[in-house]
C-alpha cells in the first residue's frame, strides 16, 4: 500500500541482491482479483483446516518445522541473497520460526482452552469464553525480516485455525513464497489442502485488495502505511493488529557496567544494518561516563566487518554488519546524517556509504553532539547509525527517552537492578529491558508491541494467538426454572423484591456494617 501502482496482467517484479545489485529472481504482481481469488480459496480450506483439533494442527506445524530445518542452507542463502544481512543473522529468523513453532504447537492448547468464568451475581449461570478463528488473516509485511515477519508471524494465526494469505513486501517475496511451500507441503502430506497458506505479490494495490478482502489484517512497517491500512480496514470493520516504527531509547547511568553497556549499544545499533524496528535508535549517558562509554563504542564500532557471507564454503571467513535492503532507506539514513551535521553534530566513525563494497551498504555511524533539534533524535532512522546523547542525570534521560510519538522498546543500564526496573516502568514503550537490548523479541512467552504511534496488538504469549481468535462467551441456565424473576409479567412483588435486593446488595451502610460485624 506504500506505493500505489496499477497492475497490468503479467507484471513481473524482478528481485536484486541488496550486496552485488544482481537480479535472483523475479515474482509476478497479483491483481486484486487475482487476490480475491487467493482469499477465496483460502475460505475453503480454513473449513477443512478449523475442523482440526489443536493436537492434529501442531502436529502439522511441528512436521513443517523439520522441513525448515533439513533446508537451512538454502533458507540461509536465499535470506542473505535477497535481504542482504549476515548467515548468523539470516540462521537467527530460522530459528525464529523454528522455536515459535515449537512454542504455539506446545502452549497453543493451554492457551485456547475453554475458560471457565464465575459469575459474581448471577450464579445461576454456567459462563464459559471458547476462542474460535477468525477465518481468513491477512499480513502484510515487511523486507527486514522476510522469514520471521512473513513464515513467523503466520504460524500463531494457523496454529488457532485460521488460513493466511501473505503479502510480503516487494523487495523480499521469495523467502516468503520458499517459507510458504515449505509449509504447504506439511500440508499437502498430511492430506490437507496448501491453500490454507498462500502468497500474493505485488504494490500497493495488492495489499489493498487483501485488506477489503480478509477477514482480520495483521501489518507489520511503516507508520504512514500502517495509519493507510487502519482507514481501510475501519470501513470494513475488520480487526487489525499493526507493529509500526520505532525510536528505541537506550538509557545508560553512571553506574553501568560500561563494557556490557557499550557491546549491547554496537550491536543494538548495527545489527541486521539498524533495520530493526527494535533497534537502538537513540543512547542517553550521564555525564560522568559519557566520555568512556563513547570511546569504548567508537572503538569496538571500527572494529566492525561489513559486506557479504552468503556461503558456509568459508567456513572462517564472516562478516558482522550487511548491506541496506531498501534503497529509499539508505537515503533517509544519509539525508538523518547531513542534518545531523548541519545542526552541529560531529561524526566519530563512519558516515557514508562503504565506498569500497558494489551494494547498498552504509557505514555503522556513530554521531556526538546530538539533541533534539535533529532528525536523527526524533524520526525513525531505520539504519546503522548510532546518535549518542550526554545527560546530567537519570530524570533527563527519562524526560528525553519519552519525548517522541513511538513507544515500542527501550532499555535502561545500572548494576542497581531494582533502580534500573523502577525506571524501566517509567518508560513509555511496549517493553524495555534492564543491562540488555532486543532480547525481549525473542521471549515468545512474553507478550510484545507498542505504545503511542508504535502499533497496536501485542505478538507473543497468550496474546499472540488470541488476537487471531473471536472470544465468545457461553452462558448457561444451571437450574431450568420455569421462569426467572425479571421475565414477564411484571409485578409489584418482583418489583418490591428488586428494590430490597439492590439495597442489601450495594448499600454502602450495609457494607460498613457487616464489614465492622464479620471483618473482611
């Protein structure tokens, strides 16, 4: 929906490594009938699909799982080829997937069971809530995390019954349509129909018709984007879940551990090339250790790898920081930068695109200097770049940390652990960790999202798989009287029995009195 192209029939999206600029592949663009199409089908095999217990689906799911497992070579090439990040990083989305998997196939049953609810007055009534799918959840997502965005996030929604149709982003559709085969032949050996996962490709346009089409929408991108999708799916009236920008906060006090504090900021800040909506976007230091934790992070910056590992044929040889995937993001990275400078801020390393690598890679930055006059502060950078911001104390740090429309994730640094919680809970973000970054992503148990213009909906945990769920609630008459009290007809005896049982229910009086005669 970012870019609204018109489909002609046949269009054809090639797909270029973000590190040589080659082609590797190409995908044809589906027309919104053509997602109609998708969707439809889909409807069909969410039937046969839904009609599955729990048990049966993990164990389709789990089968899937040793698929993703006996290609990981190729799964980790093709992520390095298409998206630009380094083999470790590219084994980590496997992994992802792979333990999220695990998680849903082992927790899902728990998590989805019928709830029994105690009424606190009517307690004639049996109520108990089921979770029962949605039907049809449309995603789009997008090119930072080709499997983990598009294959990971699909699996809670299956897992509670539902068929999904994907729409990856245009920069990264081959994963996502490798990723889907993958499932689709767990499917296909256990006798159940592929299309209860499908892949569509396209712009703008085709994430549109998936949005009119589906029966919930789950986005992962952009703000802009995201604030597009809820219009339109409002005029449906179809649940959405959005994980949208960051501008994560990285608070360091000056009783840190320096050396932790200063890794976890480095690769915060440049792992998967800074495209990570969790990424260290912003680092507050109390003075006193301001200029020791700046050198330290200038040091180990420098000392950083870039460029291109796609094969395991050099077993010894890697590489830390790859290239940028989207070519307008590197723009925004260099344009963050000029601004940055502009308004007075010095650069300690990096700065430029790499000039002596052929694709988008730009140099893990690190910038002093900086305040809330520029762009590199407050808007999403979305790159490898590094600001780093002196404070007098803790309060500043705070007050600085939470002026800004995201609240997605942060992270505090003390080796006083119950200060560092204390102040983690003044933060507004969706999570934010205590001496460590990112991590939190990675802990399916808990649940994660955002605050502010950083998204609604929560992945992970209980909540992960019930967004993907209508609750219904059954009640159930325990008696079967011939008629209750406030059916008709009404009566002046029903009436006189209301009027009593409210007052011995609520009166304020009456509660005192019984509290001073019973205790609590």
């Amino acid at each position: 929906m970012a870019q609204r192209m018109s489909i002609e029939p046949h269009q054809v999206i090639e797909v270029h490594s973000p590190a040589t600029l080659k082609k590797i592949g190409e995908v044809a663009a589906n027309s919104p009938l053509e997602v109609r199409a998708a969707v439809q089908k889909a409807r069909e095999a969410f039937r046969v699909w839904s009609a599955l217990d729990l048990k049966q689906r993990a164990e389709v799911l789990l089968s899937a799982r040793d698929l993703f497992l006996a290609h990981r070579e190729e799964l980790i090439e093709l992520i390095c080829n298409e998206n630009g990040k380094p083999r470790l990083e590219a084994l980590v989305e496997i992994t992802y997937v792979c333990d999220v998997i695990t998680f849903y196939a082992k927790q899902g049953q728990r998590f989805l069971k019928p709830q029994r609810v105690t009424p606190h007055l009517l307690r004639n009534k049996k109520v108990t809530t089921i979770y029962n799918p949605r039907g049809v959840i449309g995603m789009i997502t997008p090119w930072n995390f080709p499997l983990i965005l598009t294959i990971g996030e699909a699996i809670p929604a299956l897992m509670a019954g539902n068929a999904v149709v994907i729409k990856p982003s245009e920069w990264t559709p081959l994963i996502a349509e490798r990723g889907a085969e993958l499932l689709q032949q767990a499917f296909q050996a256990a006798g159940l129909p592929p299309q209860i996962l499908q892949v569509v490709n396209g712009y703008g346009e085709t994430g549109g018709a998936l949005v009119d089409e589906a029966d919930m929408i789950a986005f992962t991108g952009s703000v802009r984007t995201g604030k597009a999708v809820a219009v339109r799916a409002a005029q449906r009236l179809i649940p959405i879940s959005l994980e949208l920008g960051g501008k994560d906060p990285m608070i360091v006090l000056r009783d840190a551990d320096i050396e932790r504090a200063a890794n976890a900021a480095v690769w915060g800040a440049f792992t998967n090339s800074g495209q990570v909506c969790i990424s260290v976007e912003r680092v507050y230091v109390e003075e006193p250790i301001a200029e020791e934790f700046t050198r330290r992070v200038v040091e180990k910056t420098k000392s950083l790898r870039q460029g291109s590992d796609v094969s395991e044929i050099n077993t010894n040889s890697r590489v830390d920081v790859g290239a940028m995937t989207f070519p307008k993001q590197i723009e925004t990275v260099e344009a963050h930068v000029a601004d940055a400078r502009a308004h007075g801020a010095q650069i300690l390393t990096g700065g430029q695109r790499n000039p002596d690598l052929p694709g988008r890679f730009y140099e893990p930055t690190v910038l002093a200097g900086v305040d809330h006059s520029m762009k590199v502060m407050t808007d999403e950078t979305f790159g490898p770049v590094l600001p780093i911001m002196r404070v007098k104390n803790a309060e500043e740090a705070l007050r600085l940390a939470n002026d800004t429309i995201y609240g997605l994730n942060a992270s505090v640094w003390t080796r006083d652990k119950a200060k560092g919680e204390a102040i983690a809970a003044r933060v507004e973000a969706g999570m934010t960790c205590v001496n460590d970054v990112l991590v939190g992503f990675g802990i399916s148990d808990a649940p994660s999202g955002g605050l502010k213009e950083s998204g609604i909906g929560k992945r992970h945990g209980a909540e992960g798989i019930r967004r993907f769920c209508h609750q219904q609630v059954i009640v159930t008459d325990r008696f079967g009287m011939k008629r209750e009290p406030l059916w008709y007809p009404y009566d002046a005896t029903t009436e006189r029995f209301l009027t009593r049982a409210v007052g011995a229910l609520f009166s304020s009086k009456l509660s005192a009195k019984l509290k001073s005669l019973f205790g609590k």
